[in-house]
C-alpha cells in the first residue's frame, strides 16, 4: 500500500498499516469463496473497513491542521409571549437567544463533517466528497436496521480501495496547506 511515514502517531499508523493488511487478506480470502453470501458479507467488512480507514486519516489531518469544526448553539433561550406568531409556523414558539459558535468535540466529529470540512477548504474535490459520502452509505448498510437496497459486490469494493489510495496519496499534500 501507500507510504503512511505522513502519520506521525505511531499507534494509529500501525493500526492503519494492519487494517490494510487485513483488507487485502480478506479480498484474498473472498475470491476463493463459493457462497455468494459470504462474498458479499466479507464485501461489506472491507467496505466498513476502507471507509473507517479514510475517515481515520481525515481524521488525523484535521486534529494535525489544529483547525476547528464548529456549530451554533443557542444560550440564554428565552420564550416570547404566546401573542408572536411566526407566520410561516404558527404553531412554533418564539424564542429569543444568544447564538454562539461551539468547537465540536471529537467525538462529535464524524464523516460528514469531516469531508463537508475538507470540502470547504478545497482540499477535497467535489466528486471526490460525493464518492466517499457514497462508499459510506454502504458501510452505513453494516447496521443491520438499514434497508440494503442493493448487493455489496467487488466493484464497489476496487472503487472503495481505489479512493482509500487516494486518500493516502493526497494527505500529506494537505497537511502543508495547513
């Protein structure tokens, strides 16, 4: 695979180097197989791996860039009389409040916001985000209450890996427009 020497916490790049090995063995593993279930379902674990390893390395980039993600909270709400209507909702409450913008926390972080960050910043492409947010609603089919509306098949996993590769070429390039 790619040179991951960009990723200077060892743990997470051992973790990474691991996760792409376990990748190709279970790619290795799934050609063998017979049974198109289990195909699919060792599709499907590498997609959640593939993706759980991209948004990782973003991951590591944004935390690196010492950048922030925010969103607005409202502070200090305070209820209007019921006598303000809002015309367009009338049922709604009226509120006045303090806006303010909060870091999220990491653990708030997940990859939407992560490619809608890198987006912004014109370190992700367009297609790019789209493709990733893609790959990621199949893995999002790994939660059994998720309706799969189509086969995980080899396709879909070469596109992910191809992406994963991509991913791990470009990060250093955006770790210097830091």
């Amino acid at each position: 695979m790619n040179d991951l020497s960009f990723i200077k916490d060892p743990d997470l790049r051992k973790t990474l180097e691991d996760s792409i090995e376990y990748i190709y063995t279970l790619i290795e593993q799934a050609k063998r197989e017979e049974k198109q279930l289990y195909k699919e379902e060792t599709y499907r674990v590498i997609i959640l791996y593939v993706v759980s390893a991209i948004e990782a390395v973003l991951l590591y980039l944004y935390k690196t860039r010492g950048e922030k993600i925010t969103y607005t909270e409202y502070k200090n709400v305070h209820n209007l009389p019921t006598s303000y209507i809002y015309k367009e909702k009338p049922e709604g409450q009226l509120v006045i409040a303090v806006a303010e913008q909060v870091e999220k926390k990491e653990y708030q972080i997940g990859l939407h916001d992560l490619v809608k960050f890198f987006k912004q910043k014109n370190i992700l492409k367009d297609v790019t985000a789209n493709e990733i947010l893609e790959i990621n609603d199949v893995r999002n089919t790994f939660h059994f209450s998720k309706f799969r509306t189509k086969a995980c098949d080899l396709p879909q996993v070469e596109a992910a890996l191809k992406l994963l590769v991509y991913t791990l070429e470009r990060a250093p390039y955006a770790l210097k427009t830091s």
